[in-house]
C-alpha cells in the first residue's frame, strides 16, 4: 500500500464500524485514529492538523453532520475527504461531492473496497503535492486550466494569454496560491496593495470584475471566481 506513514481521521459513530475500518486501515499498514462526531473531529484537528485523509460518515451525532463537517474540512485542508454513507441516491452523491468530496461510499462495503478506494486517494494526492511542490520551485501555478508564471509575470489560459495589470496578477496569483479556499477582502487588500495602500474593500470588488472580464475574454469561464457572500472570494481549483 502507498503512503504507509499517513496518518487518516475517521469519523464515524459506530463503534463495530470504526472498529472494522481501523482493524483494515492498519492491517494494510495505515495509521487511523477514530472520532464519534464532528465535534470531537475538529478539536482533534486543532491538535494535529497533518492529516493525510479523512473517512467521514455523512450521518453524525449532533448538529453537524457529515455533509457540513466536509464543507468545513474543504476551507482548511486539501487532505483528500472520502465520504461513507448508507444512502446510495444520486443527489447524495452529487451534495457530497459539491461539498468537497473526493470519493463517496455507500453502504455496505467490504474492507478491500474501503482500502482500495483509499490507496487510491492516497496515490493521487501524493502525486498531487509532488506536482505543486515542482511548480511552486519553478514559479508556476496552476488552478482551473489557468497556469500563471509568477517569475516571468504572464497567465495562460491553455494557449491563450491573459494580459493582466499588475495589480490584477497580485489578485489572481493570491487567489491560485489559495485555490479551493475562501480568502477575505482584506487578505486581497494586503497582498495587492500592501496594508499601507489608502484604500478600501470595495476597490478589491472592481478588481475582481476586471479580472473576471479579462478571464472571460481569454476564453475562460469568469465563475471560477466565485463571489462568498459576507466573506470574501474562492478560486475553484
């Protein structure tokens, strides 16, 4: 199995189920650690937030269930999120995945699956993190088909180049380095103009616009910025 030395958080209420998933997550040379609810889950995370994977049952005791701990996961790890459930319809699947699901699992399902599904994950994420760490030394990002060049200063979309200002690369450099994240105004604000900049938040807004127009124009869809009402923006990965 790859990525013998990772470290997985399962989330799960049912204490023959944890049982069996750990028994199989270590028997493949996996190391797990089990928490009953999405309470415990994140306290757990504020003292070790290194977690290569997590395994959540969408059903959960508490006011948070499965669903809602994934969409909270997904603004604050990339950690890949395999979701079990015994509801098996579509629009389970596709509310899961829209939250930030990797994978989804319905029940019953056999240990090898379970394991399979998670080495793959695994593998993909691995490759993943070697990729960005590849771009990251070579000054190049990339989110959503566009590639940025922070060294030479250009943006493509495929083969097309987006002509940007110089404060709209600050913007859109921001948001690729923080893809799949929510990012605030004032985070915006701070990293193009410098906290010191008299200025305000709704100059971020009238950037993002210009950024979104000139996205389009270079034939890439203008949603992949998306606008998160009372916080901020999210680049979609």
């Amino acid at each position: 199995m790859a990525a013998s030395a990772s470290r997985i958080l399962v989330v799960e209420h049912s204490l023959s189920l944890v049982e069996r998933i750990l028994a199989a997550l270590e028997e493949r040379g996996l190391t797990a650690i089990a928490q009953p609810s999405a309470a415990t889950a994140l306290r757990a995370m504020q003292q070790e937030d290194d977690f290569a994977l997590f395994i959540i049952d969408t059903t959960l005791p508490g006011t948070v269930d499965g669903y809602e701990l994934c969409r909270c996961l997904r603004l604050v790890t990339q950690a890949p999120i395999l979701l079990i459930s015994d509801r098996n319809r579509e629009l389970d699947k596709i509310v899961g995945f829209e939250l930030g699901a990797n994978d989804y699992l319905a029940k019953p399902f056999s240990n090898q699956e379970l394991c399979a599904r998670v080495n793959s994950l695994l593998l993909l994420s691995a490759a993943s993190t070697q990729a960005e760490a590849k771009d990251e030394k070579s000054g190049t990002i990339t989110a959503s088909g566009i590639s940025l060049d922070e060294n030479a200063h250009t943006a493509f979309f495929g083969q097309q180049e987006i002509a940007l200002t110089p404060r709209e690369f600050e913007l859109l450099s921001f948001l690729m380095r923080n893809a799949g994240n929510v990012v605030s105004r004032e985070d915006l604000l701070a990293e193009a103009w410098g906290w010191d900049y008299l200025t305000t938040t709704k100059t971020v807004d009238t950037h993002i616009k210009r950024l979104r127009d000139k996205l389009r124009a270079s034939g890439a869809d203008p949603k992949i910025i998306e606008t998160v009402r009372g916080y901020g923006y999210r680049l979609h990965e």
